[in-house]
C-alpha cells in the first residue's frame, strides 16, 4: 500500500545550506509537499501537509467541520500562520487571508477574487489575488477543468507553485484528495499554504 507522504532522505545539512534567510518558511531550493486534504485528527475534515522527509509542517483541523466560512492554518505545534475567510457579496464568493488572527484589527493580507479568461476558445477558472502591502498581483489557475491540478502564478506570468495528483515512485496515482505541491525557490510557502487553503475552500474540500 502506498504511503500518502514521501519519505525521502535528506541529511540536515543539505537543509541548513538551503536557508536563504531567517525566514523559515524561505529557502534557496524548490521545495516539494506532499498536501492530504484530510485532517490528522481522526482523519477529519481539514488539511495536513509533509515535507520532503515526510514530516507534518502545516495543518488545518476542521473537526467535524465542513465547508467552513473560516479555517486556520497552522504548523505542526499548532501556531496559528494564517486566518482564511470566505465572504459572499450577493451571489459571489471571495475569501481573504490575516496574518494569525488579526481579523477586524487590519486589513486583510491578501484578498482572492475569480475571474474568466478565455484559452483557446474555453472558459477555464481563474483567481486573482491582490496584496494589501505592494502592488504585486498573483493569480490562482485551475487546471485541466475539473482536475484538483492548479498553478500559482506572479504578476510577471512565472509560475511560482503548481499542485497536481500525487503519484507514487512505483506509479500509483492517488486520489484527488492527495496533492503534490512544488514551490519555486526564493517564495514563502507559508503564504502559498494560505492560497492552497483558499482553494479548498473553492472546492468545498474544508
């Protein structure tokens, strides 16, 4: 039976070198999760996330929860990162995310808004997310339709993090509640946590 997480070896050093800053959440290499939309919490509704040797980093823990208009994103010792909400203004959705807890304190850090754009001739779905602190602009693609693939992209068009349907060494594809995340060097995966909580939130996975 497949194992949901990977379990790769790494020695401590190669992690060291790859610390870019004291940003914890930043480093110098791509970066490769492995994201469980479940819970580890009797296997409940939320969010688990491993890294490269198989070890929890982020976590999300619904309980009995679902299809929540508010989660949180933590690490494993449960330290809250980000507070995602999802708002409807008449008939549309969007969803904003705080640093921690800061709700009504200030103004969200980022907020997400879907938009279309035609690709050769198809309609495929499109989030924009806008900054509170800079100009900077990113956009959240789904892929392939109704696949639970999809892309982060910057405002210059680079693609900065791209989920898609984990597979394992021996070629098991698992299900559509088991993603591989890699993110670019040099980009905050903590924040890129916060758009992927978004995006369950999109497909009412949370």
């Amino acid at each position: 039976m497949a194992k949901v997480h990977p379990l790769l070896t790494s020695n401590s050093s190669d992690r060291d070198d790859a610390s870019c800053s004291n940003n914890r959440y930043m480093t110098s290499k791509r970066e490769t999760f492995t994201i469980w939309m479940k819970s580890l919490v009797m296997q409940g509704n939320g969010c688990t996330t491993f890294d490269e040797n198989g070890e929890v980093v982020y976590r999300i823990d619904n309980y009995d929860n679902k299809h929540s208009n508010e989660v949180y994103l933590m690490d494993l010792r449960g330290k809250l990162l980000f507070t995602v909400c999802e708002k409807k203004v008449f008939s549309f959705r969007r969803w904003e995310g705080y640093r921690s807890n800061n709700i009504g304190a200030n103004k969200p850090l980022f907020r997400v808004k879907k938009c279309f754009r035609s690709i050769l001739g198809n309609k495929e779905s499109s989030y924009q997310v806008t900054m509170r602190s800079d100009s900077n602009c990113y956009s959240l693609e789904r892929l392939n339709g109704k696949s639970t693939a999809f892309r982060i992209m910057d405002n210059n068009g680079r693609v900065v993090a791209e989920a898609k349907r984990k597979q394992s060494s021996s070629g098991v594809v698992f299900g559509d509640d088991v993603l591989t995340l890699v993110v670019e060097p040099h980009v905050d995966h903590s924040f890129i946590m916060a758009l992927v909580t978004v995006y369950g939130l999109i497909r009412n996975q949370l």
